[in-house]
C-alpha cells in the first residue's frame, strides 16, 4: 500500500478561511486540478512503495508541473519558490511546499508518463474551450532579422577592441 501525504484543499486558516477561497472560481489553476485530478495516474501512484516518510501525491506534483508550464516558469527551484509565493501554486499544492529536489526527481523518473499526460491535459483544455494554456514552443525557427551586419563583432574582433577580456 501506498504511503502518500494528505492532501487537503479546504483546511481553516485564519484568514482566508481556506485555500480554496484564495482564488476566483474560474481561474486557470482550478481548472488544472480538476483535469489532473481526473487522469488516471495509477501507472505513477503504483510505483511508490509505501516505506519511509510519506511521499507527494503524484496528482500534485503534476498539477504543480503543468501549471507552471502553462505559465512560463519550469526550473524546479522557481516552481518550489512559486509554492510560497503565489497563490494559484499554493492552491495547487494544497498549501504543501514540494522541496526543488522533490519536483525534479518526480519530472525525471516519469517523463515518458509526464509527456503522454500533457498532451491529454492539451486535448482537454481545447474541448472544453480553455482560451489560454501558456505559450508552446515547437521549434526553434532562426528568422532573418533587420541588423546591420557590420554592428556584429566577431570573437576575434572583440578581443581586440576590449584588451582586458
């Protein structure tokens, strides 16, 4: 059996009274966990042994990872940060602060998983008509700009013109 920590959105605090209650109904981390939330995420869950100190539910962690996606920040150390500091991270993560470590362990061992539930997340959000899931990236298209040419110094050009370099 499986070890993991509770997860409760709708523990009192003194003010607000819960995290629930930190966000607008209709915003876009909301939307995140309820998706996640429905996935099938036994493939994850199933490898958790259940020894030693309880472990992140993996529905947090991936709420954690596809909303920080969806709004631009990636780095493990920035998604811990956001736990703290924003309050759609706090929702997500249940008020719970997944150490740095934590997310990138969880981002390597189920990559595979990770990337085939992305693109669930993706579907889902075009049926159900979400206009906004963060910026993709497909490439890495070089588009000819408008510079001078001659602006442009080359390495070797450099080094003479800055001798303390």
């Amino acid at each position: 059996m499986s070890n993991f920590r509770p997860t409760d959105r709708r523990t009192g605090f003194l003010m607000p009274p819960s995290v629930e209650d930190w966000l607008p109904q209709r915003h876009l981390a909301r939307f995140v966990v309820e998706v996640v939330d429905g996935l099938d995420l036994r493939a994850m869950s199933g490898v958790y042994r259940g020894s030693g100190s309880a472990s992140y539910h993996p529905a947090v962690l991936l709420s954690v990872l596809v909303y920080g996606y969806a709004t631009g920040v990636f780095s493990s150390r920035k998604l811990e940060r956001a736990t703290y500091d924003s309050v759609a991270f706090r929702f997500i993560a249940a008020n719970d602060h997944p150490d740095h470590d934590t997310i990138a362990m969880f981002r390597q061992r189920f990559l595979k998983e990770i990337e085939a539930l992305f693109v669930e997340v993706l579907k889902l959000a075009r049926e159900m008509g979400v206009p906004r899931m963060g910026t993709v990236a497909l490439d890495g298209t070089k588009i000819h700009a408008n510079a001078s040419r001659h602006s442009a110094l080359s390495y070797a050009h450099a080094g003479e013109a800055c001798p303390w370099a």
